[in-house]
C-alpha cells in the first residue's frame, strides 16, 4: 500500500467571499493555483444549486486553467450530470444537498437511495471520471456503495470533528477506523473528509487505508491570519508526520 497520503483542498469558501460582495475578488482559481504551489494533491469544488459559492464559470475556468486533479462536488441531479458530463473533471463526488443547510449535514444515504443513484454513478463511470460517494462510516452504506460500482467513498468524519468530549471523539474515532478497514476489505478506495482542523487531523492521517483527505473550510478561515500557503503547508506536515509515526509503529 502506498503509504503517501493526499491532500485535496476545497476552495469553495473563497467564492463565498467572493459572492458575499459581487464582483471577481477574491479568486477561486488563484486560490487553487496557490493551493498547487503550497503542496496541494488536487482542488475539490462543490456546486451547489443554488450557486451559494462556486460558479459555473469558476468549474469552467478550474477544468481550464488547473492542472492539478479537480473533485467536482455534486448533487445527483440531471442538472449537475449534464455539467459533469460536459467538462469531464478527474473525479466526481456524490454529496447529499439541502438548500436550507448551512454546510453539508451528513453522509448521503446511499443504502435508502440506491436505486436513484444508480444511474448517477453508472453515467459518470461511462464518462471516465473517478466515482466517489460521501458517506457516513457505516457497514452497510460501504456495502450499498461497493453495489453500485463506485471505485471510492469518501467517509464523513464531522461527528468525529465535532465531538463534545475526549470519549465521544474516541468513540467516532472507532468507527472510522472500521469502517475505512472494512471498505478496504471491499476493495474499495477510502478518502476522508469534512470538518478537519490542525487538532484532528492526525488520528485520521495515522488510518492506513485512508489515502486522501479533502480539507477546506478550515483552511481558508485559517489563511485569514496566517494566509494560505502556510495553512496548507502546515496542514501538509501534520498529515505526513502522523502518517509516518503509524506506518514506523506498525514496522517496528
């Protein structure tokens, strides 16, 4: 197993600023540009709906102008296959999406909605994207996503993020760390995300099955007081050294 863990930064909070005045600053794509040069393994987008924060043109002008691998976020609607279909992005991710939601709430249900997202991850395998489908660390949403053919899943670690206490954390901690062996197991490719900071990133990092994380929110509230390429490079070291220290434990 290759022991390199990537990095995936989501830019889509640089858009919200963007759009919370109008006009062009600050840049998304500058920012994916810097999230590259800063150490970046490729740029996650998430378009929503209703266009809350990344824009049509922004994924035009990311398929474009970056070279490093694209995550297009989406929603499984005719909607966003049609966009997806259209600029071909390296990977797809399917999310759940509620317009009334301030951020992503959960895993999607892919166990209860099988049978509409079949189609979904059928199409965007034919358009040769890497499938992924964000969700929760659950056994039987891991076996429903290996039935549906997508190659990947992304776990949803916010419970793990948000816990109140030191054993509410250890006890989500538990379950993704089963449920990233179990998809393994399944052959499945496991990534990580949702809600990771400098504090919990590296119990996560350590999980060997996990071989990328997808990291954003955090990152560009960060970039405010110490600008981006020192979160991104901060958040780098702390991810290698984790990974490290558990692939020299299980060797030693």
């Amino acid at each position: 197993m290759n022991n390199r863990l990537r990095l995936g930064v989501n830019i889509d909070h640089v858009a919200t600023i963007r759009n919370a005045r109008g006009g062009g600053h600050p840049d998304p794509v500058r920012a994916a540009r810097q999230a590259a040069e800063a150490g970046a393994d490729g740029i996650t987008a998430h378009l929503r709906e209703d266009r809350r924060h990344i824009s049509d043109g922004d994924i035009e002008r990311l398929t474009a102008e970056i070279d490093l691998p694209l995550n297009f976020e989406m929603a499984a609607t005719d909607e966003m296959l049609g966009i997806a279909l259209r600029h071909k992005p390296h990977a797809a991710c399917l999310v759940p999406e509620k317009r009334e939601e301030v951020t992503t709430e959960g895993g999607l249900d892919v166990a209860a909605h099988h049978k509409h997202l079949a189609p979904f991850v059928k199409s965007l395998l034919d358009g040769d994207m890497r499938v992924s489908l964000f969700i929760d660390p659950e056994p039987v949403q891991l076996h429903v996503a290996k039935a549906l053919g997508a190659p990947v899943v992304e776990l949803h670690v916010g419970a793990y993020c948000d816990a109140a206490n030191p054993q509410a954390r250890a006890h989500e901690l538990a379950r993704i760390v089963e449920a990233a062996r179990y998809a393994d197991d399944l052959g499945l490719e496991v990534h990580a995300g949702h809600g990771l900071t400098f504090d919990t990133v590296g119990p996560i990092a350590a999980i060997p099955q996990v071989v990328e994380l997808n990291i954003g929110h955090f990152l560009m509230g960060e970039a405010i007081f110490s600008g981006l390429t020192s979160a991104i490079t901060r958040m780098r070291s702390l991810m290698d050294k984790a990974r490290a220290e558990a692939t020299g434990s299980a060797t030693a």
